[in-house]
C-alpha cells in the first residue's frame, strides 16, 4: 500500500511535473511506456488521450487509474515517470527496483500489432525521423489512403506526435499493416550506414555559399556603437557571462556561446525557440553577430547548413504582407536560381535550418498568438509570420534563436520557448579582456584598469558592455579627471558625450564648461530627434526626419549618429543612433534644456501607464514613418510595453542631468528657474513612485515579520535616486519605508542596482532583511552592497555567482556590523577558499544565527576548516550544507564541533554522500543537545547500521522532532521496520 500512497500524496507533484512544460509529451512518453508494459489497455489510452480535453484533465485521468489498478502498477507508473523525467526533484522516486522490469517487458514481442505496443517507446523514436517514408510504404501497400496521410502529418502536432497518429492508425488497421510498418523500419536501419553520408543537393550548397558569404561580410565587423571605426568582430569580441534562467542540475561550469542551441537547460523539448535576454547594452546583438561569424566561418553550428539572420529594427520598416519565403529570400539572401527548391528544402528539412530575430523588443507589436498561421506560403504581415515562426505554428523544426530585454518578454512568449538563457555582462575578467583588448598600447590599458580598481562604483557600471567601451574609449577624459571620475550612469555619457565634441573641434575652441554651450544647437537637433523616436518607437531615421528636428550634416559628423545597416538597399539613406541607450540619453537632454517641451513631459515620463493614455509623441515624428504604416501608428498614446525600458532609461538620466553635480554644465544652456523647476518635478515624481510601492506594501499575518516584495519598477526608482546623488532625497524615502524584510528577487540586480540600493538603503531607520535571490549581484556587486550592510541583519544571496573574494570582503565588513546575523548563499561558486574566512567569521562575532552555504563545492576539508570556527561559536542556530561533497570525513570533524553546542535548532547535510560513519558520529550530536529540532539528512547514502544509531540516540532525547533520511541505502522492507521503531525518522 506505501507505493499508492505514495501516488496519492504527491499527486500535485507529479501533475506539475507532468505537464508544467505545457508540452503533452512528457504524459505521452510514459503512456507509451504502461502500454508497453500491459499495464495499460487500449481502451484505457483511449479514455486518457480524449482529443481536446486540457492537459491537466487528461494526467489526472491517467493517476486515477493508476491508483485504482493498483500496487504494482503504481510502481511501474513511478519507474515509468523516473525514466521520462530523471532530473525532476519534486518528486519522490524511490522504487527503482522496477526499472529492470520495465526494460525486461519492452523485450516481449508476439504479433506485429501487439509488437506496436510492447515495443511502442522505441518505435515512436524511430519513426520520428522518417514519418513520410513510412506512409508512402502504407500506401504503395494499399493500407492507408490519402486523407489518413493528412491527418497523421497534421502540422500542429509534433514528430513524436505525429509518430505516436501513425502507429494508432497502423493498429486500427490490422495485422498486415502493422508488418508493413515494422518492415520498412527494420529496412531503414538496415540500410543505415556509418560510411555513408547524406549530401543535400547542388543547388542548396550553391545556395548555402552565398548566404554564409553575406553572414560572413555582415559580421566581421562590430555592428553595434562602433560607428565608422570598422571596428574586428574577432579583435574586440569579449565573453559575456550567460545563465539559464532556469536552474539546471546538468550544468557543469559557465556557460558558453554553443550551449544556446545544444541541449542542457531546455524546458520545453517540443519547442524550438530560444530566447537570450539582457539589459540595453548588455552585448546581445554582439553575441548573436558572433553566432553568425563562427557559423559562416564553418567553426560552430555545423548542425544547421542555412542560417538565416534578422534585424527587429530593419522589419518594422517592412509594409508589405510577405510569405515566410518571400521574408527568407527578400531580407536575407536571395537565390540566383531554383528558389521554390530551396524552399521547398527548408520545408523538408527543418532540422537543418536556424533562424536569429535580433531586438524582439523594439519591434512595434508585441508578441501575440492569437493570430494563428500555418501555411508557409500564405502573405501576412510580417510581425505576425515573426509571431507564428516563434511559436512553431510555421515551420515546426526549425530553431530560431531571439534576443530582448527582459522588459518586453511576457508569460504568453514564455510558453512557446525551448528554453531561456540570460545574458549578464561582462565577468571583472571579461572587463579586464575587453579593455585590453580595446587597447593596443599595453600601457593605457594598465592605467584605464588602475583608474577602474580604485573607483568600484565605475567598475560595477564596466559590467555593461556598452559602459565599458565608452569608458575605454574616453580613456583620455577618465584617467585626467583626478578624484572627480565617473560615479554614476549619466556621468559616463557625458563623458562620451564631450570627447565626441572635443574629437571634432578644434582644442582651442572647446576649453572648460564651455564645450556643452558651443554645441548646444547639436545637442538640441539630435536631442529632439530622439525625444520624438523614443515616443514613437522610431530608431531609424530618414533625410526628411532629420530635416524636421533641425538635424544638419555638421550635426551628423560629430559621430553619434551612423548610418543605418538595417535598411534593405531599395532604401534611402537612414540614420540611427550609435545605440539605443546614447538615443535615450539625447532624449534626457532635450528634456533638460529644451524650452519646447510641455511641462507635464516629466510627469509622464515617470509615469509609463499615463504615456498610453497622452502619448509622449508629436506629429513630427510621423515623418520617419513609411507612409503606408502611418495609419496603424497615427493612433494617439500608443505606447506599447516594451517601449517603457527606454523611457525609464530616458528618465534615469533626466535625474542624473538634474543633480547638483552637473548644474554648472546647464548655467548658459538654460535659465536657473527652469533647471530647478525640473528638479522638483522629478523629486516630486520619485516622491509619489516610491509612496505608491510602500502603499501596496500588505499588513503582516500576526506572529510574521512585515515584508515588502519590491518589483522591478521599484529598483528603477532606487536608481533615479542615485543618479540624483542627493543623500537628502534617498534619506526623506528610506524614512517611509517601514518594513522587516526587503525581497528584490528575480529583480535582474547586477553590479550597478547594487551601487544604487547600498546609497540608498543606507538610510533606513531600522535593520532589515534584504533578499536579493536569483540575481546577477557577483563579486563586484557584493562590494557594492557594502555600505549599506550594517542596516542588514539578514542578507539573502543565493544563485549570484558570488566566488570566495567576494565572501571575503563581505565577511569583513560583516564583523564590524552588529546587526547582520543571518546570511544565505545557495547555489554560488564557494569553494573550501571560503571556509576559512567563514570560520574566523564564526570566533569573532558571537551574535550570529543561521549560516546557509548549499549547492556550492565545499568538500571534507572546508568543513574542517568551518568546524575550528563552529567550536569556539556560542549563538548558531541554523546551519545549511545541502548539495556539498562533505563525505563522512567532513561529516565527523562537523560532528565533533556541534555536540556540544546549546544553540544549534536545524542542521543540513542533505546530498553529501554521508555514510553510516557519518550518521554515527551525528547521532552524538543528538544524545547531547538540548536545543537541536531537525536533521535533515536526505540523499546520502547511509544503511542500517547509521540509521540503528540516530534510533539509539533518539531514544535519549525527546527535544527532537524529526530527522530525515529519504532516499538512503536502505529497503523497502528496512524502511516499513525503521518508521514503526521511531516515528521521528521521515523517510
């Protein structure tokens, strides 16, 4: 009866599991295998798979009757579920002993319809690859028509899927159709040779020439922010630090450029889309631009023979309905000859195919799939193909690889995605490579990284691509400004921004303050160029624009304006800003200086849901527009989601153009009154954003801690304040904020939030606990967080690529704060390194409770090292080691240091590989605390004679409540005796 019970109690487990992916083939492939093994009978399938019935619906009619049939089919359904999903925690597999049969049983065989069953896993494999040729033998062999063809090759079911219709249909035709099919697999793998190799035909390798050749000219030189300078993709290009967004056992190491298209991560294998998702700036279209090189070179991605690369930006000019052919041929490489067969060849063969959507996010339309499309050759406009192509209702196989802030992506793109991973910058090494490698002279490499170690704050801003090469490009600016370097975002750009008037005028003429009041006229022309293009989601500009906000060719020499690569030829002459962030801080500046603004532009600009309702835009705009979309954009406020990232990076610099800082840069730019009318209205607007979180902020269940569950909109307030850099405004906020515990997770914190959240959580009036779980916070970020630790008394870090410097630091600072007392760093990349300065921690500071260090790589030797601080320490109450190697040797030495301890409440070693010596030397711990409650020791590998032992001692102290010990070296039979002996032990 345990295995039923087992079904029924994690019946909500197993559902997720099931069908979270929203995919059915995971319900599928154990169907197929119960089938196989005669614990399922047709009828029974039947009953399950009801056509139309929603996926949940259909795995609770499959455990039902699991459970109804029984013990031993529920145990067959478990060893089933842990063969499909082997990676899946959630649930509690603990009956492998079935696993031999199942692969005994899958032997069997008799007739060819029952061979239809019990080898049903198998063939579904096999077939997947060669559908077409199995139905052209059914119907040379008179057994299935020409309608029974279309409805097995359905295009909106997957390979699997289809696989799974034809071998349904073979069985409802009889016995010799079922030989028709077995025959012509057999034959398949038969003729199968390892010496023979597939050639696609002349035509597509002709074909396959050209287009790796315009891959190749498209991508050898830096596309983005590096103007006019022909800047090498392979001089300049530096590693960003990529992550799955989410967590994966099969990850070994960091990630790298290949494993965006090979397998560890995905979530969704009948998907074929993936997304890359960073910040403005954070290398994703230098990424894919790599992509592309490496492919056309023929030094990566050799699985795919055609690549075909799109820009988001150049198809939002596109006003014409095209077919998918059309858009592959017209936008990427047009074929000299035979073009229906080289599409007919993509149709065929869409494994072979990968397409790149570079900027999801700056297209006009957001992503929807409502509009369903599965004919290749129908026209449709052309977000709505992008919209099909990405959800697999157009060509089902190909993979398609997207890029977008994270901003843009909603759960409806989430569901249709193989799997997503994040770009997050530059790694301090990647800062390092890239500098010197922007730097042909050694030596100004050494003093622009100098100048960076001794500024942190410009260092965690160097995480971005973009604001590193800015800084490495105004090396002469930077290393001659003394104490007053770059602090914050704005300060970066208006170094830019002067060594690009300083590079093109004369040196007498531009002295002093006065280089901004010599080219005002410039900084107003491209500053309402871009005001007017962010409100319109505009970033390519024609002649006639440029004409309209005043642009002339004086303007466009200075340099922050290139010529657009995104325009087909037929084009004429487009402009674009060096990249999308320069455009947003142009945008700043004309909100700053110009006297043409409307004095609600700041309100609404602080407010992205008032945008949708007033617009920011005005008719000047409208002429970048093609004259044939300017119906679709002539609707007034229509400002979609994905445009409020740049207008709230276009008011992160309005703040940072208004602090006092940079007030003399405005004095013969613009009166007094206007700049300081302005400063209040943005100190107004940060006011009533910040009041408007702490509102939402829910009265605490009595008995719990009042907590505070900030969303991102809340880290961008947190940084416009910083840009401000007035201690006064971050301190009136901090003064309203009345809460116990500050959780920021999933909130893509980095470097640069953190330099933020340290200057203004420094201001609280009352200890917190700050949980920033799941972010991007690394080594930089950590030393960020710094000043602001002593207002921390918990600090909550897991899965933020944190190393043993970092820990370092933040321990040191950590002694000195009396209020910090908990910390939590799961899932980082702490070695023994850090244990030492853990166990000096430990000694000195006599207040602290709860050390959590799970999932890292501490092995025997850290808990050694940790165990010479645990002695001496009076006050932990909760220590966590989950998901470490700490052995049975490592276990002991802990051991040794705990059982005198008076503190100690909870205590992890789950998945450690703790034997019964280790159990043994734990069971002392129990005999002779007076404080200890829980001991969790799941996922190891103790027998009997350590579990014998916890008994033993359990039997000498009552304090306890339980100690757990799933999934050990132990019986079914051991573990019935066990839980009746001592009702504590949880197996």
């Amino acid at each position: 009866m345990f295995v039923q019970e087992l079904v029924l109690r994690q019946r909500a487990e197993i559902l997720n599991a099931l069908c979270s992916s929203g995919s059915a083939e995971h319900l599928e492939q154990v169907l197929d295998i119960l089938l196989a093994q005669g614990e399922l009978i047709w009828e029974d399938y039947q009953n399950i798979q009801v056509p139309g019935r929603a996926l949940y619906a259909n795995a609770r009619e499959l455990l039902d009757l699991v459970y109804t049939k029984g013990l031993e089919t529920c145990g067959l359904f478990l060893a089933a579920l842990k063969q499909v999903l082997p990676n899946v925690h959630s649930v509690d597999f603990t009956f492998s002993g079935y696993c031999s049969n199942l692969e005994e049983k899958e032997e069997y065989q008799s007739t060819s319809t029952q061979t239809l069953l019990t080898q049903r896993p198998s063939l579904v494999s096999k077939l997947q690859c060669c559908i077409d040729g199995a139905l052209k033998a059914l119907v040379t062999s008179g057994h299935f028509t020409s309608a029974d063809c279309d409805e097995v090759r359905l295009p909106i079911h997957t390979p699997s899927q289809q696989a799974r219709r034809l071998l349904d249909h073979v069985r409802s035709k009889g016995e010799s159709a079922a030989k028709v099919v077995l025959q012509y697999i057999q034959q398949e793998q038969e003729s199968e040779s390892p010496h023979e190799k597939w050639t696609p035909p002349k035509e597509v390798l002709k074909y396959q020439k050209k287009l790796s050749s315009s891959v190749s000219a498209q991508s050898c030189f830096l596309s983005t922010y590096a103007g006019t300078s022909h800047m090498s993709l392979d001089d300049i290009y530096t590693k960003c630090e990529l992550e799955l967004a989410h967590n994966c056992v099969d990850v070994h190491g960091p990630l790298g450029l290949e494993d965006i298209l090979g397998t560890v991560g995905t979530v969704n294998e009948d998907a074929d889309t993936v997304l890359v998702s960073g910040d403005a700036g954070g290398g994703k279209s230098t990424l894919l631009q790599r992509l592309h090189l490496l492919w056309a070179r023929g030094s990566a991605f050799q699985d795919f023979l055609l690549l075909f690369p799109f820009s988001c930006r150049r198809l939002n000019s596109e006003t014409r309905e095209l077919s998918v052919q059309e858009l592959l041929f017209q936008h990427c490489c047009w074929p000299d000859r035979e073009q229906e067969e080289i599409f007919q060849f993509i149709l065929d063969n869409p494994h072979l195919i990968l397409f790149t959507f570079d900027g999801l996010d700056e297209l006009k339309q957001s992503f929807s799939d409502e509009h369903r499309l599965c004919c290749p050759t129908q026209r449709a406009p052309v977000h709505i193909l992008l919209f099909n192509l990405i959800q697999g209702s157009l060509l089902k196989g190909v993979r398609k690889v997207v890029t977008s802030r994270p901003e843009a992506v909603g759960h409806v793109l989430k569901k249709h995605l193989r799997k997503e991973v994040l770009l997050k910058g530059f790694s301090p090494s990647g800062v390092d490579c890239f500098v010197r490698k922007h730097h042909s002279d050694p030596t100004v490499a050494a003093k622009v990284l100098e100048s960076l170690q001794t500024n942190p704050a410009l260092l965690g801003l160097c995480h971005s691509p973009v604001l590193c090469w800015i800084v490495s490009q105004c090396h002469v600016e930077l290393l001659g400004c003394g104490e007053g370097s770059p602090q914050t975002i704005t300060d970066v750009y208006l170094m830019i921004l002067q060594h690009f008037f300083q590079h093109q005028t004369s040196p007498k003429s531009s002295t002093g303050l006065d280089w901004l009041q010599e080219h005002l006229h410039t900084v107003l022309h491209l500053g309402k160029l871009a005001f007017e293009g962010i409100g319109a989601t505009c970033y390519i500009f024609s002649d006639p624009d440029l004409e309209t906000c005043g642009v002339t060719e004086k303007d466009i020499c200075m340099g922050f304006l290139i010529q657009s690569k995104d325009m087909p030829p037929t084009h004429s002459k487009c402009y674009e800003f060096l990249h999308v962030t320069l455009q947003c801080f142009f945008a700043a500046l004309y909100i700053v200086l110009s006297n043409n603004t409307d004095r609600s532009t700041i309100p609404r600009l602080f407010e992205p849901q008032n945008m949708r309702e007033t617009g920011l835009s005005s008719t000047c705009f409208m002429a970048c527009i093609p004259s044939a979309d300017k119906q679709g954009w002539a609707l007034e406020g229509e400002t979609r989601a994905a445009e409020t990232p740049n207008l709230q990076i276009t008011a992160t610099f309005v703040s940072g153009l208004l602090s006092q800082r940079h007030q003399r840069l405005w004095l013969h730019c613009c009166s007094t009154d206007v700049i300081e009318k302005r400063v209040r209205q943005v100190v107004r607007c940060l006011s009533k954003g910040m009041q408007k979180h702490f509102k939402s902020i829910p009265q605490p269940v009595e008995g719990e801690k009042k907590s505070m569950h900030a969303m991102p909109d809340f880290v961008w307030l947190i940084k416009c304040i910083y840009e401000l850099q007035e201690s006064k405004i971050a301190k009136n906020a901090m003064s309203k904020l009345e809460v116990d515990h500050l959780k920021l997770t999933y909130c893509n914190i980095g470097p640069v939030e953190c330099t933020a959240l340290a200057y203004v959580l420094q201001h609280l009036r009352k200890p917190v606990g700050l949980q920033l779980d799941n972010n991007s916070v690394g080594d930089v970020g950590v030393e960020q967080l710094l000043p602001c630790m002593h207002i921390c008394n918990s600090l909550y870090l897991r899965n933020n690529n944190i190393t043993d410097e970092g820990i370092r630091k933040l321990l040191a600072k950590g002694i000195q704060c009396d209020n910090f007392r908990k910390i939590a760093l799961f899932n980082n990349k702490l070695t023994d390194a850090c244990t030492q300065h853990f166990s000096h921690f430990l000694k000195t500071k006599q207040n602290f409770l709860s050390l959590r260090l799970g999932n890292n790589n501490i092995t025997e030797e850290g808990a050694r090292q940790l165990a010479e601080g645990l002695k001496v320490n009076r006050s932990l109450q909760y220590l966590g080691l989950w998901g470490n190697k700490i052995g049975d040797a490592g276990t002991v030495a802990l051991a040794s240091a705990l059982e005198s301890s008076k503190s100690l409440v909870w205590l992890s070693l789950v998945g450690n590989c703790v034997g019964s010596a280790g159990a043994c030397a734990l069971a002392n711990i129990i005999k002779n605390s007076a404080s200890l409650e829980e001991l969790w020791l799941t996922e190891n590998c103790i027998t009997r004679t350590g579990v014998e032992c916890l008994i033993e001692a359990l039997e000498h102290n009552t304090h306890v409540k339980s100690v757990w010990l799933r999934n050990n070296d132990l019986s079914l039979q051991e573990v019935e005796e066990m839980t009746q002996r001592e009702s504590r032990l949880t197996f």
